[in-house]
C-alpha cells in the first residue's frame, strides 16, 4: 500500500482529468412517505478527488449515496457513474466500487481474518493482502479473533478496509470515523489519503466538520434534501472570515490580554506594531471561520 500523502489539492487539479460522478435534479420519495428526501441536487465529482457531503441525519446524504450504488431505484432527475446511470450498473461496475456503510455489517461468527478472506473471494483479480490492510488500522492482533466479540470501533475499522479489499476506483465512504478514537480515526484518515494519492476517487458522507475539512477537495453542504452551498473548505471559510488579526499577548504584570487588529493595513498599523515590539506576543493568528460557522451561515441550522 502507498505511503505517500498529498494533502493538499486544488479544485482545478482535481477535476482536469473529468468527472466520475455527475448528478442532475436529483431527486427521491420513499414510498408512503410525504415529503421527498432529496429535491433537485446538482453536483459533479471529479477523478482523483475527495468529495465531502455534509449534513445532519436525514440531510439526503445516504439515500444519495444509495442511488449511486443502485441501491435504490425510481428517483428522478439524472445521476451517473463513468457515463452509467444505476440502472445500467452490471458486474464491472462493483467490481470497480468500495463501499463502507455506516454501519458495521460482519459474519460475527467469523474471525476478522476470515471475513476479508471470504469477502476477497467474490472478487476476480488480485485482492490487497488481508493481513497488510488490518495491520494499517491497528488490527494485526485481533486478525484471528471472532468478530461478534469486537467494539463498535473495530467493527468500524474492519468494514473500512474491507471497501479496499479488491483496490476500487472509487470508494463510496459513509461516516468512516464514526466511533473511532483520536488515534485510530488517523489511521484511517492516512489510509483515505493514501487512497486519493494512488488516484482514486472518494465520495464521503459525513456530519464529522473537522474530517471533512481535513481530508477533502471539495464539501457539499446538504439540508432537507438540498445543496445550500459547494466548494473547497478553504474558500467556504474565507468567503465567510472576519479579516482581522487577533494577537494575545503578555502585559508587564504576566496577565494575558487580547486585541483585535484589521488585516487591511495591518503592516502600518501602529497599535499592532507596538504589541509587536513592546510585548511578549504568545499566538497570532487570522480570525477565520470554521466549517461550522460556514454551515449554520448558509443553512441556519447546527450539526451539534
């Protein structure tokens, strides 16, 4: 598996070789249900690239999701996969995808060893090696222990590298660190960004912000159905930014004391060229907007 990262990307480099995933006024009802889960979205997903879709439970995000899978049929409106429609979706097509779901779905009875092996086998061609894939999400020890007897986290972590068994094109990812402490939630980050430095493409639905704003190229916001805003996290946030400068710093008494300086003209600003020279500065930074901010701005809700 490759070590190498890059984990920055612009949204032109991404896109130059084409779009995977195009969606056109998308939409879909589940039977008997009033309201539609999702209403006339428009997105397109370039190769190579990290697309986030954000959103609270019941944003669209999965049942999206489902039908680019073919998971799910009698929606309107367009939506294709390498020039396919679901509908056309034969062998090749899940030959070429990996999915990990939100939830963890194993044969308990097995061990997790036994399970990737089972699961490589319904693939043709070469499979990645089973032991190489739990040993990069720390689960080398447990390789010969029955599922049934894992935590949530380790189901978690089998059912993401199981997506990568037989090397996809493209990896339909749903909440990958969801249950996942800090160090194992690496893990697998590094393996996602691994998997966009050998070329693939990455549709990853999430409502985790701090992931999302890591990991991808480009977000969409999703709400009721619908997209409220699409773009790289870095110009969603810069559009929405305060352009100010705040220094914090230590007074002659060693009291910690904070202003707020204007970024325009900050190089002839006398009032910040004096804390600068006079005090003892201890952070510096830009006050930008986070992807919260950027997500309760254009949708008035919170995922919190």
């Amino acid at each position: 598996m490759s070590t190498m990262r890059s984990t920055t990307a612009t949204t032109s480099s991404v896109r130059s070789n084409g779009d995977v995933i195009e969606v056109s006024n998308l939409t879909y009802r589940y039977p008997g249900s009033v309201e539609p889960a999702v209403r006339g979205m428009d997105f397109s997903v370039g190769k190579g690239e990290i697309f986030g879709f954000l959103g609270p439970s019941g944003a669209g995000k999965s049942t999206t999701q489902k039908i680019l899978i073919g998971l799910l049929d009698g929606y309107g409106g367009q939506a294709s996969v390498w020039g396919s429609g679901p509908g056309e979706f034969g062998q090749d097509y899940y030959r070429k995808i990996g999915v990990s779901f939100e939830l963890p779905n194993h044969y308990l009875k097995l061990s997790a060893l036994e399970n990737l092996n089972f699961f490589a086998s319904l693939y043709d061609g070469p499979a990645v090696e089973p032991m190489e894939l739990l040993r990069a999400v720390g689960l080398e020890d447990d390789a010969h222990t029955r599922v049934a007897k894992f935590s949530k986290g380790m189901q978690m972590r089998l059912v993401f590298i199981r997506a990568l068994l037989h090397g996809p094109e493209l990896l339909f990812l749903d909440e990958p660190t969801s249950g996942l402490d800090p160090t194992n939630a690496r893990k697998v980050k590094d393996l996602i960004l691994d998997q966009r430095a050998a070329g693939r493409t990455i549709f990853l639905t999430t409502h985790d912000m701090a992931t999302a704003d890591e990991l991808c190229d480009r977000v969409a916001f999703v709400v009721d159905g619908t997209i409220s805003a699409l773009d790289s996290p870095k110009e969603l946030k810069v559009a929405r930014s305060q352009r100010m400068v705040r220094a914090e710093y230590r007074d002659g008494g060693g009291s910690l004391l904070g202003s707020d300086f204007p970024l325009d003209g900050l190089a002839d600003n006398a009032d910040f060229l004096d804390v600068l020279r006079r005090q003892r500065l201890e952070t510096l930074h830009s006050k930008e907007a986070t992807l919260d901010d950027v997500f309760v701005e254009t949708t008035g809700r919170s995922l919190r």
